[in-house]
C-alpha cells in the first residue's frame, strides 16, 4: 500500500508526488503537482481532487439438496461505496498553454476521520478500502492529463496506547466433564498500537497450583477478524496473523513466573501484511491478541482453559517520501504558488 502514482505518458502528463505516503486522518499532507507538456493545449483547468473508496467482493458455493440431480452453483457477491470525493479548482490557465513544465506545491487538511486504509485480496475474496489525491488538466479542446498517488489513511486511535497488566482463570475438565482443577495466569501486555514491524513483548506469570493437569506450551497470537458486506449479505473471516509458543512444561500444581514470549508481526504472510484497523461501511476490520495455555492430554473439554483477550489496533507505517521523482529529459519547470486547501 502507499508509494503508488501514476506515469507519465509519451505526450507528457502528470505526476501527483506526495512527502508522506501514510498518515493519521485529521493532518496535512504535502506534495506537489508536476505537469509536462510535449505539446501545445487549449485553455486549461486544473483540479485537485480526494477521493476514497471501499470495495467488498466474495463467492459462496450453494447447493440444491431438494432436486433429483444434486446440483450446486457458485454465487458471487460486490458492492462498491465512495467514501469521500472532493474536487477544487486550484487554476485557470486563460491562454493556450505551450509546450512547457510546471510545479505545482500543495498542502492539504485531510478529514478528520474516517475508515483506515486496508487491502484484502486472497482468492475471489476481496476487501479494499483506499485513498487517492489525483490531479486533473482538462483542456478546452477536450485535452485530459490525469495523475494520482494512493496515501495511506489510519484513524485516529481510540486504545490507550500503555502497559497493562491482565490476569484470566479458567477451569480444566477432561472428558465427561471430569474436574481437573484450575489454572490462573497473568500477562504484562505493552502497547495496544502495532505496525507491521512491531515486536511487542508479552511478560506471562502461570499458576497451575490448583490444576490436575500439567501445562504443556504457553502461546500469544495477534488475530484478524475482517467483515464483508454487500446487498445486504456479510461474510465474516478470522485469521491467526501471527502465533508464537513457548514449549515449557509446567507440572500439575507449580508456578513458573516470567515467561516471555515475543510477537514478531514481520512474519505474517503477504495475505495479511496491508490488514489495518478499519472501520468502513462495507469493510470493518479489528484485531485482538490472544494469550493462553495448551494442556496434556486428551479429552480436555467443557471447562474454561485460562485465556486473555485485549482489543489492539494495527496501523499503516508512516512513509515520507522527501526524494522527488527523476524528472523528464530538459525538466526547467515554471513553479507556481503554493496552493493550501482543506477537506470541506
């Protein structure tokens, strides 16, 4: 996600280059419009726009066990809402404009709020909510030069971004419900706010003292939980994004204090890796970590293995971008004033 923009083409256009490819709602994102011209056009407009958008897609086999002949068939669900779209004026060039280069610096007030950026795209099942600033030159003579760059958008975090410490007791039964005790652990959990190169650390205190049962492996996990809509349907997908364990025994009725296990949210896999927080109309994402304890044996069932769930938030790394882009052969360009807007 981020660092993408249009090309230039062999009769010139433009190129829309953004210092910061993601960032927070509610701040300013600065760039600059660059124009080339390899031929002479009419009187011109050119026009700033933000658009957002959220896409939602997926297929569902369904079959007809009512029929003679079994059959089944493979039903496809899309919707597509706009988010925001803002379009100004920022010139209006009077005269015919020649053959040239121009720089156009800008700044811009992003909304306050709204859904985070995320790109979800695994199979026919897609969940995509994005962001453009695109630029336009529409020409009298019905010339049309357009150039964008996606920005990466992450709401304002609403998870106090703090260690914390959380404790869980559970009660461990075997099969036909046999009372095999209970075990308690503890976790210092640090910041609720990761990046996908975030490598929190979990601090885990495990009290089988009361368990029948010896205590095999203690593991963390950060889970994904994303929600499709479209016409009025919903399909719902959790994914483990990242898991680690700590293979150490703890016999029935000790303690062992100070486990720790570290979270490396570099490893998740290339599904995963652009899954934000997000909110949107069609496409909402959240994310919880998950600390808990497996047992010894088999069987063990209907009680309540100790566990502890924290809601976390996932965000967009912020990318600036203070290198411009290589500029076109003879590049001497006119440089306009700085333009400043805000979303309205």
């Amino acid at each position: 996600m981020g660092q993408e923009t249009s090309k230039y083409n062999i009769q010139g256009g433009i190129h829309v280059h953004l210092d910061n490819f993601s960032t927070t709602f509610g701040e300013e994102v600065n760039g600059t419009i660059y124009i080339h011209l390899e031929k002479e056009i009419g009187p011109s407009t050119l026009l700033f726009e933000f658009k957002g958008k959220e896409i939602s897609s997926w297929s569902e086999s369904r079959s007809n066990y009512g029929s003679r002949r079994h059959k089944s068939k493979v039903v496809h669900y899309k919707e597509t809402k706009n988010i925001f779209s803002f379009e100004k004026e920022i010139h209006r060039f009077e005269d015919r404009i020649s053959i040239g280069n121009f720089s156009v610096p800008f700044t811009f007030k992003l909304p306050s709020s709204g859904p985070g950026s995320l790109n979800y795209n695994y199979y026919d099942t897609n969940g995509i909510i994005q962001y453009k600033i695109v630029a336009k030159l529409l020409g009298s003579a019905g010339e049309n030069y357009k150039g964008w760059a996606k920005i990466d958008l992450s709401e304002p975090s609403v998870i106090p971004n703090k260690d914390e410490s959380s404790s869980s007791e559970g009660r461990i039964s075997s099969w036909c419900c046999v009372d095999k005790g209970n075990c308690k652990i503890n976790v210092t959990h640090p910041e609720s706010i990761f990046t996908r190169t975030s490598r929190p650390r979990f601090t885990i205190d495990v009290d089988a003292t009361n368990s029948k049962i010896d205590i095999t492996e203690v593991y963390a996990k950060l889970v994904g939980i994303l929600s499709l809509k479209a016409n009025d349907n919903r399909d719902l997908i959790a994914k483990d994004i990242v898991r680690e364990t700590n293979t150490i025994r703890i016999p029935a009725g000790g303690v062992m204090n100070g486990i720790v296990i570290d979270l490396d949210l570099n490893k998740q896999d290339d599904s995963t890796r652009e899954l934000f927080t997000s909110k949107g109309k069609l496409v909402e994402c959240v994310f919880h970590v998950e600390i808990g304890t497996d047992l010894d044996g088999w069987f063990t069932c209907c009680g309540n293995n100790p566990n502890i769930n924290y809601a976390v938030s996932v965000i967009p790394e912020k990318i600036n971008m203070n290198k411009p882009p290589k500029p076109p052969n003879g590049w001497n360009p006119n440089i306009f004033e700085h333009i400043y807007l805000a979303y309205q």
